[in-house]
C-alpha cells in the first residue's frame, strides 16, 4: 500500500471518528478487546529511508489483543505479517511481535490520545533456502488515538517507532485498527448524570420537620434543628453510634469503645520496668558502662510522671552477712544518687532497700555467678490508661 493511500484512509477514518465520537457514549473504563490492523512499515529510517523509499517501504496486515484495566492504563500485545521483498532484507516473510504498556489521556471521553512503551522480536524469514531466518529484539514506542464508534468497537489510529538492538537500527509504522470490546464496564460519565427529580404529585407529612418525609423518616423525633441524613437519622460524623448533636467528642478513632458521650473509653494498665545495675566486688561506686541503663530508664520516670522507683541492693556470699547488709544499701543509694544529679529525677520518687546476699540470682559458687549477684535491682511501676477498641 502506498504511504499517502494509507494516510488518507487514516484521515478518512479519524473524520468518521470526529462524529461518531460526538454520537458515541463515553469511553468504558475496563474492558478486553482484540481486533485487526493495517500497518505502513518503513525499514531502517535511519540510514536508508532517504536513499531508497520504496525499496524498504511494507505493508503489514496483523491482530492485536488487550485489556483496559482502569481509565488511564492497558496493556496490549499484536502481531503482524506478510511477505515483502526489501533492499535490507530480500524476499522473505516479515514477522513482527510486541507487547506495550499504554498511558490514555482524557481517560473514558470518546476521543482519546494515548502513549505507550514496550518490547518484543522482529524476524525475518527468507524464501530461500540459502539463507537462514533473521530475528531480534525490538523496544517500541508508540502515540495515537483512538475513539469509540460503537458500545462495542473502538477505532485505534496511530504510529510506532521501534529500535532493533542487535543491528541499531531505527524501524517506523504508522497503523490503523478496529478493535471488538468484551466485557466493557460502564464509565464514570454516566455516574455524573444527574437524575430529574420525580414530579410531586401530593403534599407529604413531616411530623418532626427534619425535613425527609415521614414514610421515609427511619428517626422519628428528631430534636429541632438536628443536621440528618437521607433516612432521617442524626448524623453521626465519627461513626462511633453517638449523634453529632451529644458527642462531646468529635473524630473519635474508627473502632473506638465509647461512653454515651461520645468520648473514648480507658483502661488502668500497671507498667513495670525492671533494670540490673552490676557492680565490683567490695565496691559500691556505679560504674560508667551503666550510665547509658540509667539514662533510659530515668527517661521512661519521665514518661511516667505518676511512677515510683524502688531500688534494691544485692551482694555476693563473700564477707560478712551484716557487712553486706550495710553494701548492698549503700550500692541502692549510689545508684539513687546518680538518677537525682545527673538525672535530675525528684529524690521523693526513689526509695532503696538494701538485701545483702539474702536474694541470689546466680551461683555463688563461681565467679561468674558472684558478678551477677553483686547488683541493683530499679523496679518502676506505674499506671497508664490504654485506649480500648471493639
């Protein structure tokens, strides 16, 4: 086919298009299509298409297949073929497939422009058999339009350049297609038709002047100048079942237990921390490498304005039972004294206690064990009140 008969016939086609689009309903906005097309195939534009137009000029017939699956994105693949005599490749028969991505403008009008990208294989086999069949990989760009003529068939008119990767090499199309749609869903345009309201024939009775009429009121009784909803209802903005006119407090969270006010329901919960504290034999001084344990948990007191702290002291089995009595107090108020000046935590909300060996977690026996007895317990308790949800 000659380039300007196939323009021509393009121009025809999108003239018809300019009409029918009027006539047409909106475009849907889901479907699947498949259908056939007519194609103008330039080979080589790059280097050759000024040396030899004709030589590498093909007409390709061929079928497409796709789906819509919203009113801006599609997917389609096609395929074309025939047999052709070119200077760049002879007598063979040409073989091109794709499958591209497509981005619509005016997403669901009659009339709409389109992009699109995508990737797929070139082949040329010769009728010959002297020479072995040709192939490779092809990226495709694309841009036209198409328009709706009929509920179920869409006009498609537009040209395509594709890059073969193996021999760089530019190839161009300009195509015209008619595509068969199935399963289309309605567009958003006719959402947007308003409905001419049903004529009035009787005056209707509305005892609580809400104004829905009593047949339809589902809330008889309103109070007076209560905001209500197509049933009669009292609206209720949060959803937590209390009318807008007694909630006390609005934009509760979705799923929230509530009081007949309104307001979200709490529940006292007792927060524990627990920390260790380990210390040197004999000694009693708080070690730098706990510093960091205390600054953490004079942040959770902070947290907790309401929480107290009870610090226990503990020593190992070695010396004296009174002497490690008198230890493991002096080791609580060391690390008390390390919250109230460095941490600036009130010296009212600590409390120590000191244990000697009376409270081992470990074994007195080894060295190891005695390291881990050698310590101070901070237990925090405090109480907070945790949202409740259904």
């Amino acid at each position: 086919m000659n380039a300007k008969r196939f323009l021509a016939a393009s121009i025809a086609c999108a003239s018809v298009t300019a009409t029918s689009a009027v006539m047409a309903e909106g475009m849907p906005e889901r479907y699947f299509y498949f259908g056939g097309h007519i194609s103008e195939n330039w080979l080589d534009v790059g280097d050759h298409y000024l040396e030899s137009t004709s030589e590498n000029e093909v007409t390709l017939p061929g079928a497409q297949l796709g789906y819509r699956f919203n009113r801006d994105w599609s997917v389609q693949g096609w395929w074309e073929r025939n047999n052709s005599n070119t200077e760049l490749f002879g007598d063979v028969d040409l073989n091109i497939a794709s499958a591209a991505l497509r981005k619509h403008f005016y997403g669901s009008s009659s009339f709409e422009p389109y992009v699109g990208i995508g990737a797929g294989e070139f082949r040329a086999e010769p009728n010959s058999d002297s020479s072995n069949d040709y192939q490779e990989t092809i990226g495709t760009l694309e841009a036209g339009f198409q328009t709706l003529l009929h509920p179920h068939f869409i006009l498609d008119v537009g040209a395509r350049p594709y890059y073969a990767f193996d021999s760089e090499r530019w190839d161009a199309e300009i195509y015209a297609g008619l595509n068969f749609l199935i399963g289309a869903s309605s567009s958003g345009n006719d959402e947007e038709m308003e409905e001419e309201p049903a004529p009035v024939d009787n005056i209707v009775s509305d005892s609580d002047g809400d104004g829905v009429p009593d047949e339809q009121d589902q809330c008889s009784g309103t109070p007076a100048g209560a905001q209500v909803d197509a049933t009669g209802c009292e609206l209720d903005d949060d959803g937590d079942g209390v009318a807008n006119s007694k909630d006390q407090c609005a934009d509760t969270p979705a799923g929230a237990l509530v009081d007949e006010t309104g307001c979200q329901q709490y529940l006292d919960k007792d927060v524990k921390e627990t920390l260790y504290v380990e210390f040197e034999h004999g000694k009693s001084e708080v070690t730098k490498a706990s510093y960091p344990k205390l600054g953490n948990l004079a942040e959770q007191m902070r947290q907790y304005p309401s929480a107290n702290l009870v610090l226990e002291g503990h020593t190992d089995s070695t010396g004296s039972a009174a002497f490690n009595k008198k230890l493991s107090k002096q080791r609580a108020d060391a690390v008390m004294r390390v919250l109230v000046d460095e941490y600036d935590i009130a010296a009212e909300r600590v409390s120590t206690e000191g244990y000697g060996e009376e409270k081992p977690i470990a074994d007195n026996g080894t060295a190891e064990g005695r390291a881990q007895n050698r310590r101070v317990e901070a237990v925090m308790k405090a109480t907070t009140k945790e949202a409740q949800f259904q």
